[in-house]
C-alpha cells in the first residue's frame, strides 16, 4: 500500500510543471529589500525596494510601510532615484537618505523636506541618542575611476586592482 502511494505521488510530482523557471532575467525583475526599520510608535515597519532597468544599466528604490497588524504594503515614497537608510529622527518623524541628502518625512511619506545640502553625498547617517549630534559616513576618492581611464566604456563599474601588496 504504501509502494503505491508513493509511486502514486512521484508521478503527480513528475507531472506538475514550474510555475516560473528562474532564470537571470526574471532575477534582475525581482525587487531587492532593504534599509527596514520600525516606526517610534510599533506599528510600522518600513522598507525600501530596490528595482533594476538592466537596458539602461540603472536602479532605483522606493519607500515602503507595513502595518505590522497585517494588510497590504503600502509605497510611501515616489521620488525618481533611491531613497535609502530609513531612521527615526529626534523629533519623532522618519528620516532617510535621498541622493545622498537627509530628508525628512511623516511616517506615512507625507511632506517630505530635505535637511541638508551638502556639497558631498553621505553615504550613512545616525544621530546620538540625545539627538544634538550627527555622525556621518561619505565616500572619499582615492584613486582614479575606471571612467577616468577608460573613458570610452560609460557604463562601466569595474575595480582596477593593481598592487595586492
């Protein structure tokens, strides 16, 4: 009895195709999460997706909010470009990262306002526990791009490695 029952399984297994086979272009379709945080109050968690256009060698993300309670997720944010590194801001609203800039937003995404303008992008932001200070992560160039010498490949974001000692 139980020969059949398996046998009897193994050809429904055999018989039920893929729903999607994954492939490298279904991959790059697929949203990448990231930067989450929960909402000062417990109720919300929010998160960002990370879409890619591989034609245009480009990605862009947005801001999401779930009610922790269930429901569907809700995007919060439509700014063209990335927004990233969500926080909760000393005066109770969220923060995040925005080319490179602080903005500032109800938890909803309502009214959002950039804080700063630097001359150079940060890279991560957090705020002391009392909320007087800053601390803040920026690139810094080091060396020349690949761009700079290879100026005919534009889309191109290679490591040139010369001295591993």
């Amino acid at each position: 009895m139980i020969r059949i029952l398996v046998v009897c399984m193994a050809l429904i297994a055999i018989k039920l195709p893929a729903q999607n086979t994954m492939s490298p272009e279904l991959l790059w379709q697929l949203g990448r999460v990231g930067a989450q945080t929960v909402s000062p109050d417990g109720n919300f968690v929010i998160y960002s997706v990370r879409y890619y256009d591989t034609e245009k060698n480009t990605s862009e993300s947005n801001l999401y909010r779930q009610n922790l309670q269930g429901g569907a997720p809700e995007q919060i944010t439509d700014m063209p470009g990335t927004e990233y590194h969500v926080m909760a801001l000393p005066n109770g609203k969220m923060g995040f990262l925005y080319n490179g800039q602080l903005w500032s937003a109800e938890w909803d995404g309502t009214n959002a306002t950039q804080l700063t303008q630097s001359a150079t992008a940060f890279s991560d932001l957090q705020f002391s526990p009392d909320g007087k200070r800053i601390l803040m992560d920026r690139s810094v160039k080091t060396g020349t791009t690949t761009l700079e010498q290879y100026p005919d490949l534009q889309q191109s974001n290679a490591y040139i490695i010369n001295d591993l000692m």
